[in-house]
C-alpha cells in the first residue's frame, strides 16, 4: 500500500469527578516511526510509536504463528482484541521513554504509567509486503525496462530465471553489472561497450565480439574473466586480438537483491476502557514499517 497515514486522534473521555467535568484526552504520532519488537512470550510481537515529547506512547501486543517482518502476508493477517495478548494500549508517561521499555522484559522501575488506556474491542488487520526489489547494480530498476512494455519481471537478458533489475551480473559472464558499467572514460556515464556494437557489455555475453563468451577467457578457471591478461597486460575478454586458452566456465556468481517490505497495522471497531462513547471514530491507522534486508542465492 502506498499511502501516506495521518496519525491525529483525538479521545473523548468521560469520567466521573467530583466537580462533574468532563475530561479530554487527546494524543497524536504524526511523524513518529513505527516500531516493532519481539514479545516476551512464543510468536509474540509488539508494536509501538513514541512521542517522546509527551512522554507519551501507543502500543500493539499481539501474538501470532504466521507473522512475520520478511514473509508478505498472502491474505492480511486479522486479529481480534482481547486482554492478555493482543493488546493495545496508550500510555503517558512520568518521564520520556525509549524502545528499551517495549523491547525489554523488565522495564525500569524508575517508569511510572500516569495515565493508561485500553483497547477492549476492536479488529487488528495487519498486512506485510513487498514494496522494492533491486539489484543495486548500479542501474535503478525501472530503467531495466528494456522491453519498454512497462514490466521489468518480462526482462532477463541471461535467461536464467533471473530478470535484470533482480540480477547481479545480467548476461552471466561472471562480471558484475556494476563493474561493466564503467567505461573509464571521464565526463561519459554512458555504459561501456568494448565491441561498439551498440549492446553494452553488461547485456551481452562476449563483451570484445571475438566468438568467445567473456566467462570463458578466463584462463585460470576461477570464475573471475578480469584477472587474465596476455604478456603484454591485456584482458582477454577486453581485446579481440587475443586467443586466451579454450575453456569452458559456468557463471558462477551469487545473486543478492535488497528486498524492503512493508508492514501496516490498522484497527477498527475500536472500543477503548469498554466505553463506546470515548472513541468515536473507531478507526486507528497504526502508520506502516519499511525492513530492508539482503537475500542472497545461488546462480543455477
């Protein structure tokens, strides 16, 4: 989901006192990261949103055996409120606090909840995907669009199952996208293309256009074409007037994307301390979660 959360909220409510005025609490997280932590108990997450400000917070225990910050979510994940173990929960503060008191089994003593409310009813819907993938090669993805049909995942230069903007080394022959783009020449960012045929060397496979593949001029077969150089210090695979020994290399490089997903957490229905006056609107955007990780494979 690509929309942009409003975190105002405003909580009506009435208690008795004995000058019979009616109390307003209001709290907002505009602009406040969304956290998450791991629960004490098994499958048990919480998240939560500081306003250090305040010396308020809003949190979200919940547990479940499917969630998971890496793993999109097939159907979004539903979760009814209840006391003991998914809980929201507002709190203020005597004193700023920090993810240590979420993330922690044991708060600090020095900690004093001054005001506490309760979710007793109410649907959380969380949901986590996928919102970027890359290569990092040095190309953004959506300018591994070769086909111009407005799809990335349609190209794949190598055929390897892999398509470009997920793939490291695009025409498997075991040199980086990223080295393959530097022409060395200054003030020119065009990519380089040894054989001037108009195919850069990172889409084609025989980057000097002499009939042999750039990962078979690689004389000591370690799957690195760039350490093999003749007598005078040329590259094989750069020079087509070199004739390196025939052998016969598998590319052989590993394959890491930079994958970010998304998590958003929103409840509905929202009944805070059992008193349906006292939230009207009912509704609580959460806000979402951006987790960048690595994932590296093997090329097959």
């Amino acid at each position: 989901m690509k929309k942009l959360f409003s975190f105002l909220f405003l909580i009506v409510l009435f208690s008795s006192c004995d000058d019979g005025d009616i109390i307003i609490t209001s709290f907002e997280f505009n602009d406040i990261d969304l956290q998450l932590c791991q629960g004490a108990k098994e499958n048990e997450f919480v998240f939560f949103k500081i306003n250090e400000s305040n010396n308020e917070a809003i949190s979200y225990n919940f547990i479940s055996e499917i969630f998971s910050d890496t793993i999109p979510t097939a159907s979004p994940i539903l979760i009814q409120l209840n006391d003991g173990t998914n809980d929201l929960i507002y709190r203020t503060f005597n004193t700023p606090v920090t993810a240590t008191y979420y993330c922690s089994n044991i708060p600090s003593s020095d900690i004093s909840i001054i005001e506490e409310l309760v979710g007793s009813t109410g649907t959380a819907e969380i949901i986590n995907e996928i919102i970027t993938e890359d290569d990092n090669d040095g190309i953004p993805a959506e300018e591994e669009d070769l086909n111009g049909d407005g799809n990335v995942e349609n190209d794949d230069t190598d055929m390897d199952g892999i398509p470009n903007y997920k793939d490291q080394d695009d025409d498997n022959d075991n040199i980086l996208t990223s080295v393959e783009l530097q022409n060395g020449i200054p003030n020119d960012d065009n990519p380089r293309d040894t054989d001037e045929n108009g195919i850069p060397d990172y889409l084609q496979e025989d980057d000097d256009g002499d009939g042999i593949l750039t990962r078979n001029e690689d004389a000591d077969q370690n799957g690195n074409p760039r350490d093999d150089r003749d007598d005078s210090n040329n590259l094989f695979y750069l020079d087509s007037n070199i004739q390196p020994p025939t052998v016969t290399v598998e590319p052989i490089l590993d394959n890491t994307i930079q994958t970010t997903f998304r998590v958003t957490v929103n409840v509905s229905n929202l009944i805070l301390n059992g008193d349906v006056d006292n939230f009207q609107d009912g509704e609580f955007n959460f806000g979402f979660k951006d987790n960048t990780i690595p994932k590296t494979t093997k090329k097959m």
